[in-house]
C-alpha cells in the first residue's frame, strides 16, 4: 500500500488517512462491504455501506490512475522522453483524462500529414516558426533549406512545418482543458432530423432544438441519443468558433512586431478546427453520455432500494391472484413462511364470468388454509378481479384485506431457471401467482429471485452502461439483504447467495444441508455445511437470523466474537436500564469500543428487529375505478410504482399507471421527483388533472389540494 495511493484516495473522500488504511487492509483480507459497515466501524471511522460503496469507487480508479502514471513514465523514460518538467505534471495529474492529455504529444502521431512532415525533417523548421523571432520574409528564406526529393518548394515546407504545429497545439493538455472547459459551459447540441425521422413520431418534439449542453436533463440525453442510434436524429456540436480563436490570439501568440505570427495563427486555426476540436466534440458527447447514463444508474439503484425495503406483511397467510380474462384467474396460497400451500384456477370476469363458481374455489382455500390477506396483480384483468375481491369479501363478512401489487417481472420469474427449481411439478401460470402473494408477503425475498432490470423502475436502462448498471444493482440488493438479514430456516438460495461471503454454490449448500436436517437451530451448524469455512462463517453469520433458535442472538446481528462481550454485559445490567451516557464506561469495562458496545445493545432491546418496517407499509385497496368513470378534479389514492428524471408513475387503480409529472409535485420547486417520493410510497390524496381517452392516459397533481 503506497502513500500516493491513501494520499489520492483522502483527496477524493472524507474518510482520514488511517481509516483509509484499515479499510484497504480489510478489503486485502477478504472482507465484504456488508461486514466491514456492520462490524468493523471503529476501524472505518464509522463508514456506511454507502461510504464504503463510495470509496471502493475511488479506490478502483485511484489504482487505474497510479498504475498508468507508472505505465507513462516508463514509456516515456524508455523514450528519453522523460524530464522534470514532464514527471511533475503527470504526478500532479487528478483524473485519467488529464493524463492521457499529457501523454498525448508523445504519442506516435495519427495524422498523417503530421507524421509525414515529422519524417520530411520539418521538425526544427517548425521550431524556426514557432519562435516568433524571425519575419514571414525570413521564415521564407530559412525554408528553402529544407526542400529536397519529397518537399518540392519552400512554400510546401512551410506547409508541412505547420501540419506539425498545428499538431502541436491540438496535443497541448492546458489548451485542451480549456476549450474542453468553454464546449462544457458555453456549447450546444444542435438536433436535426435523421435520414429516417418520423415526424409524427416520439422524437418529433426534439427535432430543429438546440440545447444548451450544461443545462440538458439526463433522460433527455438518453433520449436524443437512442433517437440518434435509430437515424430518427442526427446531432452536432456546437460552439462560438469566433470567441475561441479571438482568445488564440489573445492567450497564445504575443503581438511582437515583424514575427511570424500570422504563420502560427493559421496553423493554430488549422489545429483547432481539423484535430482539436471534432475530437473535443465527439468527448463532449461521450461525456454527455457518460453522465446521464450513470444519473439513470443512480436513479435505477435508488429505486430498487426503496422497493426492496417494502415493508413485509408478517404472520399472514397469502392469497395471490394473477388475474387474465380469456386464460381466467390464476390463484395460489403461501403460508407465513412462504412456503407455497395450493392453487386454482377462476373465471370471475369476461368472458366466462363463472363468478358463482369462483367464489366456491375461492372461499374453499380461504376457509382450508385460514388466509388472512389478499395479494392482486396489476396487470390486464387486475380491476375487475380486484371488484370481485371487493364484493366476495363484503358478501361473506370477511375479515379479510386485499392488495394491489405490482405484478412486472412476475412471468419473467415464473419462465426461470429459479423458479423452474423451486416449483418443478407447478404451471408456469401457478408460479407467477406464487409470486405475486410473495411481493405482499415479503417484497425483497421474493424480488431478489427477479433481474432488477425486469422491474419496471428508473428508465432508459437498455441505453446505460450496462456493466455499471448490473453492478450497482448487484451492490444496492447486497447491502439492503445483509442490512435487513436473512431467515435461515426459510430463504432461498437466491436470498442467500446476497448474503456477505456466500456465493450461489454455497447457498446451495446450505439449503441441502438445511432440507436434510430440517431446520438450524443454531448458527454454529452453519460449519457443518459443506464447503463453507470460517472466513465464509465471519463474513456472512451476523447477517442471518434463526428466529426460534437455541439462542436468543441467533435471532440478531449480533456477532458469534462479540457473544462473550454480551453474555457478561447481561449478567451485569439490566439492558433497559443503560443510558447513553454510561456506554462509554460499560464499553472499557467490557473491554470492548463504544459503537460496539451500542449495536449490541439495540440487537438486545429488539430481538429479530426488521428495518424495513421504518418504511412504507403495505396499503390495502379501497375503491378501484375504470380510466371511462375519471373526471378532472377527481381526488384519488394511488401508490407509487416508478420514478423517473421527469416525474413519477402512480398506481391508481388502472390498467397503465397515471403520470405525476415533475411540475405537479410540489408548490416549491424540485430539481428530481426523488426529493419528495419514493418507490412504493402510498398517496393519499391526489387529483386528476388530465384523462386522455384515446391514449389511456391519466395526467396527476400534488398540488392546490
């Protein structure tokens, strides 16, 4: 571990240099992130998972950029090219571009008429030029010095010289930075029509705009660039050429009298408009790119952790209904461990509408397995099965709840490998059933088992970068699954291979030594399981819980190295009765640190505690309403589904979600919809401001209620 590489990674965090230190040597070690966040936070200053995320950003790319600092100095010292002057800014250099803007001089020309020149010997001709001592007159006569075989004429000399100036500017890293600093502030993206531009298309509002590219939204950049992909658009950039060759004269080439400046203007000129510029524009658009791909990342992964952290509904026994119209209502009971229990299959709505027989089935598995809650997908169908929800549970005195919930990703579960594992002898229909009762039962459980990208949230995902997309959704369902912890007795290896320091084989190991005991009753047994050794059992036990264990910290965070600390602070205090300023003390007595001493002590005050039930709580379904029956001004309850730059998706009850645009959010104004929603949140009262018939579509506000 270098002192280049804690000095450059403290320069791009808040962490101190120690902590920095302990944070790298426990990653060297085979630490996870999880376990690190939880159980190391006196070495990391108290870092959270999302500092740790952070860091490792920095860390990657601090290791990128000293290891190519290293790679360029060595080429370039092979090349005695190297000097003082030249080392010092490649050390001093922040970013991977502002080294290889250094680089770039020395680097085998790819121009060809540059190269040309160079090998015509025109080099110190161009350093004649470049002085700026000598008159056009005599830059002339010390031209005809260098005409031979290849350079028939001083003027072609003189022309290739400045081939290799203007090549020289365009390779100026501090040149580069500032042109690359005016495209950032002051350039603009021209849109105009594509080869294949439909104009009565979805891109047809971008065409002939022009839009500042400091100022551009990220899904409007998406947007324009899938447009561009497809030919719909075709999009240039644009900067005041004018201004910049003004301040060329100005920055770069002093007013002395009978020089050559003329001469190195015009290759200047030359430079900036072939070589620096047309790649500047290409890197502003990849820049563009870049940025709204990782904000849609961001949003995507801020999106997925507000659905998983969906609060469970515990204790119940589910009813799940797939509703469909021709292939009718596709129904299955789990019990409270999710463990699946029956099916069936109903045609409550058209075009059989058989509603006599399908409250019989119905009311046969309510009364069989004791169900307790009602979970209805929100798919074509889902109204109607919804009414006769609604009518059978009033009819029948039920004291029975229902709940609309998403059902996208359901088929896409149902047709995997998992599931096809989990459900072998089951319809694919059945599972998709199972797992709508599983997003009411417990939402990250039975989402875990699903690609992120099937679920409908964050958008443009199929034009972001999709190896950053897939990691960040990998680290965002990895630090909420070990946050909120794991039932060992009755999750899926799917679930379990989130867990700190257990892969996929090895969760597989555990529910085969699991089906084959019948169930842990303590986290010790985890070592009989096959293949999974002590570092696996450090990484990932505090993350699993036993709810009806040997132990009463088998069902906490509490870790198996601190259970010595926590048996002798229980058999001197009373755990209720220590206040926060005695931990302090307790902690040295214990021998053991203040923060740990405090995560134990909350462990304790709440058993099997589930952070999720801090966050939205399941809402039950009240009246639901066909897009005919909705007016202006009406006043509706929805739940949010997806968040996007540009506004939310709401669930009211229809077919398609309503849009809650941005502008309808809030009387102050937002920079994002996320500053005031989130995923899965419930609205109490919200008005229709717009129903499109022919579109089917429903415009929302949040304001003037």
């Amino acid at each position: 571990m270098t002192n280049d590489l804690i000095k450059l990674i403290k320069e791009k965090t808040t962490l101190s240099s120690k902590s920095i230190e302990n944070i790298i040597t426990l990653l060297d070690e085979g630490c996870t992130i999880p376990f690190i966040a939880r159980y190391r936070k006196d070495s990391t200053g108290n870092a959270t998972d999302e500092d740790l995320r952070a860091f490792e950003e920095v860390f990657t790319y601090s290791q990128k950029l000293l290891k190519r600092k290293e790679e360029i100095i060595n080429l370039l010292d092979e090349k005695n090219f190297l000097n003082d002057k030249v080392k010092n800014s490649i050390n001093e250099a922040k970013t991977l571009q502002a080294l290889e803007d250094i680089y770039a001089p020395f680097k085998d020309k790819k121009s060809s008429r540059t190269s040309s020149a160079i090998e015509n010997g025109l080099e110190p001709l161009a350093n004649i030029i470049q002085c700026l001592k000598y008159t056009n007159q005599e830059v002339e006569q010390k031209a005809k010095q260098f005409v031979n075989k290849n350079i028939k004429s001083s003027d072609d000399a003189i022309t290739g010289a400045k081939d290799i100036i203007a090549q020289r500017y365009a390779d100026d890293f501090k040149s580069k930075e500032i042109l690359r600093s005016m495209i950032s502030n002051w350039g603009e993206i021209q849109i105009k029509e594509g080869k294949e531009f439909d104009k009565s298309g979805v891109y047809s509002s971008f065409a002939n705009q022009t839009e500042k590219i400091k100022y551009i939204k990220s899904h409007r950049t998406l947007a324009i660039l899938r447009a561009v992909n497809e030919k719909q658009l075709s999009i240039k950039v644009d900067i005041d050429e004018k201004h910049i060759l003004e301040n060329i004269k100005k920055y770069k080439i002093p007013s002395w009298a009978s020089s050559s400046k003329d001469i190195v203007f015009d290759a200047y000129k030359d430079g900036l408009k072939r070589l620096l510029l047309p790649s500047l524009k290409r890197e502003a658009i990849n820049t563009l790119k870049e940025k709204a791909s990782s904000e849609a990342i961001e949003l995507f992964g801020k999106n997925l952790k507000e659905l998983l952290q969906t609060a469970p509904l515990v204790n119940q026994v589910i009813l799940g209904m797939d509703p469909g119209f021709v292939s009718g209502c596709k129904l299955a009971v789990i019990d409270e461990n999710g463990i699946y229990l029956d099916s069936d299959v109903i045609y409550p709505t058209k075009p059989k509408q058989n509603t006599e027989a399908s409250n019989k089935t119905v009311l046969a598995l309510i009364k069989k397995h004791g169900v307790t809650s009602i979970a209805i997908g929100n798919g074509t169908a889902s109204r109607e099965t919804a009414e006769f929800a609604s009518n059978l549970i009033k009819d029948n005195n039920l004291d029975i709840n229902y709940a609309i919930v998403s059902e996208i990703g359901a088929s896409v579960y149902s047709a995997s490998k998992i599931a096809i594992a989990e459900y072998p002898n089951l319809d694919v229909t059945i599972r998709g059933a199972i797992s709508i009762a599983g997003r009411l039962r417990d939402p990250m459980a039975t989402l875990v088992k699903i690609d992120p990208k099937s679920l409908g949230i964050g958008q443009y995902q199929h034009d972001v970068n999709q190896k950053e997309l897939g990691a960040k959704l990998e680290n965002t369902t990895v630090d909420l699954v070990n946050k909120v912890g794991v039932d060992l007795n009755s999750a899926s290896y799917k679930l379990l291979s989130f867990i700190s320091g257990i892969s996929e084989k090895l969760a597989k190991n555990i529910i085969e030594h699991r089906d084959g005991i019948k169930k842990f009753n303590s986290k010790n047994e985890l070592l009989k399981v096959k293949g999974l050794g002590a570092k696996a059992y450090e990484q990932a036990v505090g993350f699993l819980r036993i709810k009806d264990g040997k132990s009463i910290l088998d069902n906490t965070a509490i870790h198996p190295e601190d259970y010595t600390v926590t048996k002798n602070l229980q058999k001197k205090y009373n755990i209720e009765d220590i206040s926060d300023n005695q931990i302090e003390q307790i902690a040295n007595e214990l021998n053991t640190t203040p923060l740990k001493l405090s995560d134990i002590i909350q462990e304790l005050k709440k058993p099997g505690y589930d952070v999720r039930s801090e966050f939205n709580q399941v809402k039950f379904a009240q009246d639901v309403t066909k897009i005919e029956d909705l007016k202006e001004g009406f006043i509706l309850s929805g739940i949010v589904r997806n968040i996007t730059d540009f506004g939310a998706f709401v669930d009211i009850g229809l077919k398609n979600d309503a849009l809650l645009h941005i502008s309808q959010i809030s009387q102050k104004r937002i920079n994002h919809p996320s500053e005031v929603l989130s995923i899965n949140q419930n609205l109490e009262k919200i008005k229709v401001v717009s129903v499109d018939l022919e579109k089917q579509r429903v415009g929302l506000s949040l304001k003037n209620l």
